[in-house]
C-alpha cells in the first residue's frame, strides 16, 4: 500500500499554491488550501436535535491576489475563511444540512458493508468504539436488497432494527440504506419492497422520542448494472427513473415525519446534477454523491451553460448541484478505486475531504469491513500474514491501531478532525499468553526449579507467583537460585519470527525490583537453551492502579535472551514454549500478565512461475502460468508454481484455510483470475477445467468454486455458478497414478449477452467450514 508522505506532499502544495497565483488561468479543479481537514468535533444529534435542509448564505471570498478568482467560503465550520483570502460579501444562498435551530451541521462516520456479509459488525462494542473514540455523529446501516440480500434473506432487516436501536443508545444519527446495486434500476422487481419496508419502520419508530435520529436512503446506487435485472442510463431518462421510483416513498415517508431522505442518482449515485436540473418537490430532501478517491478526480465547476452530456467529473457534479439549489451527502466514499482495490490514495482523499468540509457535506466511509480490499476499515486476513480484525472490538470498546487497515487509521483520524499520524507497520506486537481462560496456559514449576516453595496459579485471569522469598537474584547473570517456571503443559504453536523483545506486565502489592530471564524455545526450529541475563524493573518503574496494586511493563530484548534473537531469525520463528528465571527484593508475590512478544515484520519473498500471455484454452505446457494471477482480494498469496499433476503441466499451489473463520467464506479464499483481452462468452455455457487436490489436512466441510466475471457492460460483476468439493467425501474422488484427487470441474456461466466483453474471469476457492490444508492443481482451463 501507498504511504502518504504528508511534509513533502505539503511543500509541493504550497509550491503549487504560489504558481497558481502567478499565473491565474491555472486556477482549476485542485484545491491549493488544505485548511479544512482538521475540523471540530462532530456534533451529536443530542445536542443538534431534528436536521433539516436549509439555505446558509455563501461567503464569497476576496482573491489574495489581483486577477486571481477566489475559492468558495466554507460555510459548515462556524463561518471559518479560507487561508486564501477574507470574507468580503455573501453569494446566493446554499441549501445545506442544518440542526434544529437552522446552525449548518456536518454529519461524519462509518458505512457498513453488506449487512448480509458483515452483520457482526451491528454489536454494542463496535458503535461505542465508532461514537467515543472515532467521535463519528452517524453510521449508516448498508442494507443490501439484491445479492443474497433483504429479498432472499429478509431476515438481515432484524440488524437494521438493532443498528437504529444501538444508534440510538449511542448517540449518533442513522441512515437506514436500502443498497440498491445489483441490479441497477431501482424500479426492478428484486425491490419491489421498498415501499413496506420504509412503510414498517417509520411506523415502528414515528413516536420514538429519537425517530428524528433516523435518515432514509431510498436508493444508494442506481446505475446501467444489468446484473440480476435491469439498470439505467446515465442520464435525463436515468433520473426520471429513480424519481418515478422515490416519489411515492418521499409522500409515504413525508405523512410520517421530516426525517431527512437521501435520493441516489444515475451513473453509481454520481450525477447529483441531474437531479438539481429537476428535484423531487418535497422538503428534507438531499441527494446522494459517491466517490473513490484513486478513481475520481477533483474538478472545478462547470462552465455556464454546460450542457448534461458534457458533466462526467463527479465533483464538478456535486458542485454543480449546490449551484443550483440542492442539497447533497456523500453517502458513500473510499480511499481505493472504484472496485476498492488499488491505493490507499490518501493525497486524493485530503483533496475531496477539504472540499467536503469546506462546504458543509456530510458524509459516510466505506466502509467497515475485514473484508481484503483497500478501502475497507480494518486488517483483513492474508494467510500467513495477517488474521482478519473482530468487527466487535471487545469490552475495552477500542480498535488498536494495528487492527485498523491504512485506510480505517486515516478515516478514524479525519472523522475525528485530528491531523493523520500514521504508525509504524513495519512493527507487530502478539499477546501469546494472556490467562483469561482461568488457567496458568501451561505454565508451571520448570523440572529444575530450585525453589520448593514456588507455587504457580491463575488469579483474577494473571499468573500468579508466590514463595518468591528465597528467590533474590536481580543482576546480571545471577539468575540460577532464582524460581524457574515454564509453559511445557501448553505449546501456543505461534511463530515470532521477526520478534525482538518480550514484554511482561509485572504487577506486585508495594513498588520493588524484579528480575527475570527469559528461554524461548522451539521444537520446529530446535532451539532450546542459550543461556540469558536478567531485565529487570525497579521500585520507580511502578505505577498505582485503582485496585491499589502496583504495575509495571518489564521488556526483555534480545541482549539479555539470544534464543530470542535465534528464534526471531530462524525460517519459522515456531514457539513451543517458554521459559521463565524470577527474582525478587523484599516480596514474596508477584503477578505476571500479557506475556507478548514484539518485533519487525520479515515478508516473504513470494517467487511465482513466470506469469506468461493470457491464453483459454490454459495447459499450461509453456510452463508459465499464461495469465494467471492472485485476484487483490485474494485471502491467499502464496507462489503460484507450475508443477506436474497427472502427467501434465498444472498451475499449482499450496494453502490452509484458518481454524478461526472470518464470517465471510470467501475472506479467506483463493482467488485466482484471467484477465484476457476481447474474452467473450460467445455459445459457450460453463468454465471446465481439471482440478487435482493433495491434501496434508481434508477431514471435514467443504470448497465451494465460484466463478464470476466484471464485465464493465453489466456493472463489473457478473457471478455463475458453484462446485463443491465435499471433504468428507474425498475418498470417493478418482485418484491419479501419481496420488492426487482428480476432479472434473465444470461451471454454468453468467447469462450475459453472447458478445459482452467479459474483461476478467475469477475463480474463488471459498471455505465452508473446512479444515483443508495442501496443495491443488488446476489444468486445461476452457470454455465449453
């Protein structure tokens, strides 16, 4: 991912800046002033009450030098000028987002991803997380109709109710997002329950003393995407759809209340201008824009007259929307591409950001998901490199920093209107031993402990160590009198490769020093003993807490224990188990907690086959891999290798679905694709290849094979059908001479047209509750 080098970012603006006012026709989309990015906290609907549209008069600015046009004034942080330039006069008014006493207000936060995917993320510790320590003013809940969504599934409208009823309990406005995306046209029969649905909330909620809480997203993206149904064009006759659709629902909702409705636009919500040329006759209405910021570019306004043909730049739509007299929030924006993959593009997202504080838009992040794509908010899984965040923070109510993707940091930091100060992603840190089982995790008197008072236990989840009174050695090597614990009843099986420290919390009754050496030790690398020195704390390193016991963080690096730097460096970094010296003055107890491990990531070289030219029918004899590649949002990217398999040349590689399992499937899937020029589905009907498995691990669930094209013509997703490989059953399957399962894979394809372009075909190898581990082969990939 893309750093943001944020000083040098800022000298080449500033540069820009002084050209910029020596040579005025340069004056264009970029925005030469970052002095919206940091704002005020956001205000909380219950200080804010009922929103409303009203119209804010726009502070028109002076140039800060002759000939030069000045920029809009910002009209949604308490009348703040721009650095450019003074307040001189008001321009025409701008209808705006207000709280109840008419004050612009900016509503800033989280979109969920599908509800239907990412439901977990609906948890009493998630929005707290979101409210107090994001400080975000609004979620909105991401309730997808299509794809296995509210119409098959109506059961996800259950988290609906539970996200108002948490928004509620914490403080912030929610939109309730009916996710029109797949298909595009809003009016096609998979939505034909919009009318009950928004019907059945409002009623449930109209005489809920926080129902003005509630916003209503009649349509989030309408657009041409024809899959499962039909879509719009991308224009006049696109809007007059979407209103047809929103009408009836904006009169409905309207004898209810004067919540404010968001209505999405043609293109993916992207012509808020269409909709200003003719707007829905209602009050509360605003109209929905969406972005990604390594896709859409910044714009200026359009010049008058402009015809709705000409206006392909989303912000130059926005701003021509609010130039002629509507209102917008931008419901949906990423720090990705389009597809949420590629980026992060941060620099981008300063520019849009700016914009949209400057000019009092409220607007919702895409979104908060573990899912593997740039913009979602939190790390996703990768095996061997990462596991996928909890969507519920725990009882703390606090994502780390570290559990938060680039882009989940920078969108914390700007909802937050703090200056972004990325961390250190070379660095991990892994509690391995935490005892809030109620157990010791293994621990226990080591065989050659010399002290028999010693006595080890779990005490309020930490480990506890009594009998320490003979056990006095705090200095240097003076460890062998000492008390000797070890973890020989439990191997966490972990790898700390890369790891550089371990550090202990040490927690006593009355400040004192103590001592300890550290063994890590691993059977996978046969790393048992170098001898080690004592770390230690003292009586200062201590701190009260409210229990009234002391605390310290004791760190031992790998001066004072080289099997830690012998382990860190070794090919697996496998800890099997750990060994503990502890001394002691003046006590003769001490709690030890959190025993963890840090150090600097080493990433693996990952050497594939050479990739080749992208060829179907794909044998694979050339010994490429003839196009073949790891999809982005691929949970797996290992080498992918040519190797032989029943007596031929096969694209190859190794993989383990986790034992903890993402609540997606397909998280922790391979997912291979072909991207190949004029691929067409012609009179084909199913992708066939041979698929040939070696198993270390296949006892239980299942691989489900998904096949899916993006073809462009039908909104970039077009999904066929599945084959499943059930495990249980694997015996059942043709083995090859050579010792392999053999299965012949074959699967419909999507019904789309005969000549659409396809662009790209991807096969996800999705896990249904699984324990696989090994290698597979695919062969002879085709159309048939």
């Amino acid at each position: 991912m893309r750093r943001q080098v944020k000083k040098k970012a800022l000298a080449v603006l500033m540069v820009f800046a002084m050209l910029v006012s020596l040579f005025p026709s340069v004056v264009g989309a970029v925005e030469s002033d970052y002095s919206h990015l940091i704002v005020d906290t956001a205000t909380k609907p219950s200080q804010a009450g009922a929103l409303k549209v009203c119209n804010v008069k726009k502070e028109v600015e002076k140039p800060p030098h002759a000939g030069v046009p000045g920029k809009p004034g910002h009209a949604g942080q308490k009348g703040k000028p721009d650095h450019a330039g003074k307040p001189s006069n008001a321009g025409p008014p701008q209808k705006t987002l207000c709280d109840e006493s008419g004050n612009p207000i900016q509503l800033r936060g989280m979109s969920t991803h599908g509800l239907q995917w990412f439901g977990e993320i609906v948890n009493g510790n998630a929005f707290a997380a979101l409210a107090n320590d994001w400080d975000s003013n609004m979620i909105r809940l991401a309730m997808y109709v299509g794809e296995n969504g509210y119409a098959t599934n109506p059961g996800v409208k259950d988290l609906v109710y539970e996200g108002i009823e948490l928004a509620f309990e914490h403080d912030m406005y929610v939109i309730v997002d009916w996710h029109v995306h797949a298909p595009g046209d809003p009016r096609a029969d998979v939505y034909s329950g919009a009318y009950d649905f928004f019907k059945e909330i409002a009623d449930h909620y109209k005489d809920h003393p926080k129902f003005h809480y509630i916003i209503w997203e009649l349509a989030n993206e309408p657009s041409p995407n024809n899959n499962g149904g039909p879509g719009i064009p991308n224009n006049e006759e696109g809007w007059q759809a979407v209103k047809e659709y929103a009408e009836p629902l904006v009169e409905m909702l309207r004898e209810r209340g004067d919540n404010i409705i968001l209505v999405g636009s043609p293109n993916w919500s992207q012509r808020p201008d269409l909709a200003a040329d003719d707007p829905i006759a209602a009050k509360n209405i605003m109209y929905s824009v969406h972005f990604y910021t390594g896709t859409h570019q910044p714009g200026d306004s359009y010049p008058e007259g402009t015809p709705s043909s000409e206006r392909g730049n989303v912000m130059s739509n926005a701003k021509y929307a609010m130039e002629n007299g509507v209102a917008i929030f931008a419901t949906e924006w990423g720090t990705s591409q389009a597809n949420g993959d590629g980026g992060p593009y941060l620099d981008e997202a300063d520019v849009w950001l700016n914009f949209l504080n400057k000019n009092n838009i409220s607007w919702a992040n895409w979104s908060l998901t573990n899912k593997n794509e740039t913009s979602g908010s939190f790390t996703p899984f990768e095996l061997g490199k990462s596991d996928a965040t909890n969507l519920d923070p725990g009882d703390d109510q606090v994502w780390s920093m570290e559990e938060l993707s680039v882009s989940g940091e920078y969108v914390r930091a700007r909802i937050k209107g703090i200056p972004y100060e990325p961390i250190d992603r070379t660095k991990w840190s892994q509690v391995v031993w935490d005892f809030n089982d109620g157990t010791t995790q293994g621990f226990g008197p080591n065989g050659d402990n010399p002290v028999e008072e010693l006595t080890v236990s779990n005490e309020n989840h930490a480990l506890k160590l009594t009998g320490l009174n003979a056990s006095n050695g705090t200095v240097g090597d003076d460890i062998w009198g000492n008390a000797r614990i070890s973890s020989d009843g439990w191997n966490p099986s972990v790898s700390i490769k890369g790891a550089e420290e371990i550090q202990i919390d040490v927690i006593v009754a009355e400040p004192t020093t103590v001592a300890i050496a550290a063994i890590p030790q691993s059977a996978a690398e046969n790393i048992w003993w170098a001898n080690p020195v004592n770390a230690t704390v003292s009586a200062d390193d201590f701190e009260l807490q409210d229990d009234g016991t002391y605390k310290a963080l004791l760190t031992i690096t790998t001066e004072e224990s080289p099997a830690l730097g012998a382990l860190g460096e070794s090919e697996s970094g496998l800890l099997s188990n750990l060994v503990l010296f502890v001394g002691t003055e003046l006590t003769d107890e001490v709690v030890l907690d959190n025993i963890s491990f840090t150090g600097t990531k080493i990433e693996q070289e990952v050497i594939h086959a050479p990739k080749g030219d992208a060829q179907l029918p794909a044998d694979f004899e050339d010994g490429t891999r003839q196009g073949f590649d790891w999809n982005p949002e691929s949970g797996v990217k290992t080498a992918l290798t040519i190797e032989e398999a029943n007596g031929s040349n096969a694209l190859s590689w190794e993989f383990a679905y986790p034992e903890v399992k993402p609540s997606d499937g397909w998280a922790s899937a391979p997912r291979l694709e072909l991207w190949k020029d004029g691929m067409v589905r012609g009179d084909h009907e199913n992708v066939t290849f041979d698929l040939y498995v070696n198993p270390a691990r296949a006892t239980e669930g299942a691989i489900a094979i998904n096949l899916v094209f993006q073809p462009p013509a039908a909104g970039y997703w077009a999904q066929g059908g599945q084959y499943t490989i059930e495990l249980s059953e694997i015996e059942d399957a043709t083995v090859t001479p050579d010792g392999l399962y053999h299965y012949d894979v074959s699967i419909a394809m999507p019904s789309v047209g005969t000549d659409v372009l396809l662009r790209n075909m991807v096969l996800i190898f999705a896990d249904v509750d699984s324990d696989f581990a090994g290698r597979v082969y695919i062969d002879n990939v085709r159309f048939e």
